[in-house]
C-alpha cells in the first residue's frame, strides 16, 4: 500500500486565501460605490494573480481560480451561477497556462501572462458561446468591448511584471513564476 502525503497549507498559504476571499465579498458592494464600472479592471483575475505571488503556490492557486467567482455568487449573487461556473474555468486555464508558459516552456513573464490571460479569454467566450446556443444563459457573447479588454489585460501585465519585479529585487526570489510557485509533491 502506497501512502499519499500532501504537505499541510503554510500558515502564510491560509492568511492569503482568507483575505483575499475576504476582498471577493467587498468587491460587488464597492463596484456600486464607485463612479466607473469595477468589473473592467477584472477585479477577479487581480486578486487570483495577487494570490499567486503571495502564497507563492500554484496548488492553492488553482483552488482560488475555482473557488473565487463561485464564492462571489454564494455571498453577492454575482455573478450568475452559470457564469461564475464559466469564470472558473477562465481564470483556471489562466494560471495552468501561465505556469506551464512560464516554468516549462520558460517564456518571459510578461509574454506568458499577456498570452495565458488572452488564451484563457478566448476559451472564456467559447464556453460562453456554447452556453448561450445551448440556453443555459441569456445576453450577447461579448458584452466589454474588445479594445477595452485588451487594454486591461495590458495593463494588468505590467502590474503583474512591476509586482513580480518588486518581489524578486526586495525578496532576493528567482524571476519565473513556475520558480516562485512550489509543487504538490506525492510521496511513495
């Protein structure tokens, strides 16, 4: 019989996840504060790669991926079920194709997150896009203009890249993500 032991959630892991699950029940009530329209900064995705470059885990990273938009809908009732389901599944290819662009293909961190964070969009739509002909949900395919996306996910790899450049030169930590981010090592 072969034991499978799976190392326990640092401390640092569970203070992370906690307050940034915290930040995902505040984010609809102060999109309503606000004077512009807070889902354009794609505040879901903010607080997943803010994840990632705090607990430093890309196992936990992959659970805040399926769990962020789904909490967001059990608190807030935004988004829809249906779509945060969907969400889920964007933000999850997102962070396994980033670390495997970034640790295995050993692509330019910025590269990796502008193409992984496109990548993860254009399977965004193609779900939603099969959701809409199937009736599971109502409204338009695309809903944010392209040319606003797109200039989003600019700017949110250079936050990324200054994020992850500041963490490196203060901390002394290697520069790729898939570096920073530990492995789920399964023991014989």
């Amino acid at each position: 019989m072969h034991a499978v032991s799976l190392p326990l959630i640092s401390y640092r892991t569970a203070v992370t996840d906690a307050a940034l699950l915290l930040a995902v029940y505040f984010v609809p009530a102060l999109s309503h504060l606000l004077p512009f329209p807070l889902y354009l900064f794609e505040p879901m995705r903010l607080l997943l790669f803010a994840g990632l470059l705090i607990a430093r885990n890309n196992v936990n990273t992959y659970f805040l991926a399926l769990t962020i938009p789904l909490v967001s809908t059990i608190i807030s009732g935004h988004p829809p079920f249906v779509k945060a389901v969907i969400m889920s599944f964007e933000l999850y290819t997102n962070v396994v194709l980033l670390v495997w662009l970034s640790q295995y293909l050993r692509w330019p961190n910025g590269l990796a997150f502008f193409v992984s964070t496109v990548l993860s969009k254009v399977f965004y739509y193609g779900l939603k896009f099969a959701f809409l002909e199937f009736g599971l949900i109502q409204g338009s395919l695309i809903s944010t203009p392209l040319t606003n996306q797109l200039i989003t996910v600019l700017l949110l790899t250079v936050i990324y890249m200054i994020v992850l450049w500041l963490i490196t030169v203060r901390k002394g930590l290697v520069s790729t993500v898939g570096e920073v981010g530990q492995k789920l090592e399964v023991k014989n």
